[in-house]
C-alpha cells in the first residue's frame, strides 16, 4: 500500500532492495516522500511468534524526507522510542525501556547516568590505547598483501575496543562480538535471526551480571575497582540514584549491540567507499587534517544504520499523510543523508566538503536520543582508518574477489571485503 503516487516495484523487506536502496530513496523523494508498507500473512506468523514482541506489527510507514526525519527524531513528546527502534513493536522487560528504547522521564534519568559515565575524559583517555589496538591488529596481516578488511580488522576493533573498557578478557573477545552480532540482527531480521538473539542476550545477561556482582562486592567491600566504563556505569548516579541489575543489564546490550555494530559497519563502508573512490582516497594520504571530514562524509554517504522506528502516540500527519495514532515509523537515515535540499550533489562522496553541511547528516539521530557514543564512535573510526591508510600502501579492493553485503532494513554493512595493498614489490 502506497502513501502518495504509486510505486508497485517496491518491498522495503527484499534483500535486493536492501541492498541497493539509493536509487529508491531518490525516487520517493521526488514523488512519494511517505511510503505505507504492509506485511504479507507470511510474515505476521513468524513475527507473532518472536518472543521479544508484544504483539506483531502489521504494517509500517517509512518516511524519506531530512526534514520530516529529523522532525520525528526532535519530537519525542509525540514519536515514542518505547516500543523499539525496530519494525517490532518491542516489550521492555523493565516495564519502561533504556536508553533508545524509553522515553522521559525514564530516559532522563539513564541518559544522565550513561553521561556521567562516557565521559569525553574516558574517551580522550581511550585514544591511546584504540590506536594500539589497532596497530596490533594491522602487524597479524601486514605482510600478506591481502586480507578480508571486514573479518580481520573492522569488525573486529571495535568488540576489541569494547571489551577492555567493559573488563572483559582478550580471549572472550570473539563470543563478545558474537554477541553485539546477533543481538543487533534479531530486530528488522527474521526468525532465526530473532532466536539467536535471543540465545546472545541471555548469555550477555549471565556473563555481564557476573562481573556486575563481582563489582559490586569489592566496592561495598571497600577495594580499589579498575577505573573503566563497567566501574563507572555502575557507580554514576542521578540524584542519587544508580542503575539496578536490571538496569545495568540492558544499558549493557545496548552499549554493546550498537557500539560493535554501527561502528565495525561505518568503518568497512568507508573503506569500500574511499576504494571506490581513488581520487578521496589520494585526497586523504596527501592531506591527512581531512581524516575527521572524511568519518563525516563516510556515515553521510553510507550510512551504517540505515533507518530507525519510532511509534507516534497520536494521531500525526507527515508531508501531507494522514498516519494513525499507534503505527510504526521508519525514519530512513539512509535517504535523509542524501536529500538534495540538504546536501549538494548527495550522490557524490567527496571529503572535501563543509563540515558544516556534513554534520547535517542523520546517522547519529537527534534530539534526545543522539547517540551516547558517538564521540567514541568517531575516535574509533579515525584513528582505524588513519592506521590503515598509513600502515597498507596501495590499499585497493580486491580485483578477484567481491565483497559480500549482510543487510536488513536497519543495518547496512558488508560481512566480507576482500583488499590487496603493496608489499615490497608484489601487487595483486
């Protein structure tokens, strides 16, 4: 079903949409900035089996334009996050949410805390040790001339990075990142992909509630705690109030879903953008004072997160749609971030532009429910690819083999991206 004029070659849910939305997201800004989708019976049965729901969802509407996006994401008032940032209509096992999934005055009093904890001293302080990271990530495969970037390298810093402000131990990296992977693929996925989620937060919940506990003896016992974000979420307050167990717990997927996630995706889509792109990429090695220009043009341009959900609490009416009280909304980053009113030439990926027009772009939200992280975020991914650029001369993407997309409505990334870079003399 259509908002507006008729489009019938669309289905936001099919992977080749999914996987190359663009000239779509162009075509409704022009003709059809509100788009009504409404599930097939096949979907509704799988979907009102998902135990995470409270009830399925039937129908979503997705909204195009940068203007009306970043109206919904200012309104929290009238567009709620409790129901999930996804096309499910999520069932807050705390009664009121976390974070991106509450609303105030519940999400007042978490984002305070959460803020008392990353704080940008903390991530100032992580500089150091992300550039280590990194580095020792590059000396495993520098000399073999060809990688797959996605596996060994980018979604890998991030979960890395992660772990050592959370007190998780090198060897539990890989089930960290497991974790943050399938937890963020359970919403917009499919129901296997709902099940190993499900399989992911339990085991998260078990192992993050045992260090939690840990923490919280020595501290009553009066002994020294490590000074990380763990110690600090657990000992920020608001008011005098600190997080629960409960509280901790789901602060912690979250923190672990979306800081792996969205950040191992934004800097594989980047690299395969400045690959694509000889000319930025050439732009970037000369003049490397355009690496934080660059991060912005990247999470513009190819947007990791490709939309998220909100639910109006009544009635609404976007870009002349009527949208009942109760629906699912899907605000589409992906097509904001390049609205020609907004961005010159938006199809075009190019460093070199104002930083004033860049921050415009839509990939951290607004509002209220801007992303905690992104000062951590856009540390990881400056410092990752000025690492690469300056450690892998030649770096191109790989002539034989292609990269491999992994989409879902949310989540726009690569699961595999083959490159080759110089070594000596040898070339691929």
């Amino acid at each position: 079903m259509v908002s507006g004029p008729q489009v019938v070659d669309y289905d936001p849910l099919d992977d080749a949409v999914r996987r190359e939305p663009f000239e779509h997201y162009k075509r409704f800004q022009a003709t059809c900035p509100v788009f009504h989708h409404v599930y097939e019976d096949a979907d509704l049965e799988w979907n009102s089996r998902n135990p995470m729901v409270s009830r399925p969802t039937a129908d979503f509407y997705q909204v195009f334009d940068h203007a009306d996006i970043s109206r919904i994401l200012q309104g929290h008032d009238v567009f709620s996050s409790r129901q999930g940032t996804g096309p499910e209509r999520a069932d807050p096992p705390n009664g009121v949410g976390m974070l991106i999934f509450a609303d105030p005055p519940h999400h007042t009093m978490q984002r305070k805390i959460v803020n008392k904890a990353l704080t940008p001293r903390l991530v100032a302080a992580m500089e150091p040790g992300i550039l280590e990271t990194a580095e020792r990530l590059v000396d495993r495969f520098a000399a073999d001339g060809t990688a797959d970037i996605a596996e060994v390298y980018c979604e890998v810093l991030p979960p890395m990075v992660f772990a050592g402000i959370l007190g998780v131990p090198v060897s539990e990296v890989a089930t960290f990142k497991r974790w943050a992977d399938e937890i963020t693929a359970g919403f917009g996925g499919d129901e296997m992909a709902h099940a190993r989620a499900l399989t992911a937060m339990d085991e998260l919940s078990a192992y993050f509630g045992g260090l939690v506990s840990e923490r919280r003896a020595a501290l009553a016992a009066g002994r020294p705690l490590p000074d990380d974000l763990l110690t600090a979420l657990i000992t920020s307050d608001y008011d005098g109030r600190t997080f629960d167990d409960t509280e901790m717990i789901l602060a912690l997927h979250i923190l672990v879903a979306g800081g792996n996630e969205t950040t191992g995706s934004a800097l594989v889509n980047g690299l395969y953008q400045l690959c694509r792109h000889p000319d930025q990429l050439a732009a970037l090695r000369a003049d490397p004072a355009l690496l934080p220009a660059a991060v912005e043009e990247i999470l513009r341009f190819e947007a990791s997160p490709q939309c998220q959900f909100r639910t109006n609490n009544v009635d609404v009416e976007i870009a002349g749609v009527p949208i009942p009280a109760d629906s699912k909304i899907a605000m589409m980053y992906g097509a904001g971030n390049r609205d020609p009113k907004v961005f010159s030439d938006p199809d075009r990926f190019d460093i070199t532009r104002d930083i004033r027009e860049l921050r415009q772009h839509l990939s951290f939200g607004r509002g209220i429910h801007a992303c905690v992280g992104m000062a951590l975020a856009r540390a990881q991914l400056r410092i990752g690819l000025e690492v690469l650029l300056r450690r892998l001369p030649g770096l191109r993407l790989d002539p034989d083999r292609p990269g491999e997309r992994y989409t879902t409505i949310l989540v726009r990334r690569f699961s595999s991206l083959p490159v080759c870079w110089d070594v000596g003399t040898g070339s691929c």
